[in-house]
C-alpha cells in the first residue's frame, strides 16, 4: 500500500491545527498588548493560554512527528536543503516556545495574579517581545512557503 497520500493528508492536518493555535494565540495576546481594560487584558490571555495549549502545543507535536513520518515514507534525506532549513526553523520556533516564550509567559502569569494589569500590558508592549514575536511570524510563513513549495 502506498502511504504517501495518508502521510501527507496527516501532515497538512497537523499543519492547519498547529498554525491555527499559533495563529490564535498571537491574535489574542494581541488583543491582550492592545486591551485598555484589565478585563478585556485578562479574558484576552485566559483566551489565549487555551488555544495555546489545545492547537499550538499540541499541533506543533502532530506537525513535527508527522514530519518525520513523511521523511520516511518520500525517502527525503535530512541532508535535502529545503527539508533542512524547515526542520532548523521549526526547532527555532519551538524552542522559542518552550524557552523564550515559556519563560516570559511566566513572567506575564505571576504579574496578572499580583493584579498589575498595566505591568502586564508593558510586558506584553516591550520592543524586544514585540520584535522577537515579528520575527518568529516571518519564520512560520517562511517553513510554510518551504513546505508548499518545496524547492529543489
């Protein structure tokens, strides 16, 4: 049986689910950095942790196991430039979660709870958050162009 065509229907799944919570959660903290009412900053990050949780830790998973599912299957070497180059980019967005994000997430959490929603919002308006986060949306629609357009 050919299990190209199942392989890569799992992949594109995964992909929409993990690009939708990636999607999601930067659209509500967004809305969150944006918020002038500690409410709407509260709801916008409760908001947000969901789908961060439900789509985009959980779909990136999906996304990185079906990725190497689909090596296997199409034969593609590790050493092929354009698979390289996404696995290096996904492992940089990642690990940026995990690391980066996780971290300042932290940071983010324990100021709602001591109830400084302005300090919350700073946080979220930083130059180095706002410019870190840019630069992971430029590396997620780059991994997406690789995987449509797969160069040679």
């Amino acid at each position: 049986m050919d299990w190209r065509p199942i392989v890569v229907l799992a992949h594109v799944l995964a992909a929409f689910w993990w690009f939708a919570g990636y999607a999601g959660t930067n659209l509500c903290t967004e809305i969150a950095r944006r918020s002038t009412t500690d409410d709407d900053c509260r709801a916008a990050l409760a908001i947000s942790d969901r789908i961060d949780v439900l789509a985009n830790r959980t779909g990136g998973m999906a996304v990185g196991l079906t990725g190497l599912l689909a090596l296997l299957v199409f034969g593609y070497s590790l050493t092929t430039p354009w698979v390289l180059v996404a696995i290096v980019l996904f492992a940089f967005v990642v690990f940026g979660g995990i690391f980066f994000w996780g971290r300042f997430g932290g940071h983010v959490a324990s100021a709602g709870k001591a109830g400084d929603w302005p300090g919350v919002r700073r946080a979220l308006s930083a130059t180095r958050i706002l410019v870190y986060s840019r630069v992971e949306n430029i590396v997620v629609v780059v991994i997406i162009g690789l995987m449509v357009l797969r160069p040679g």
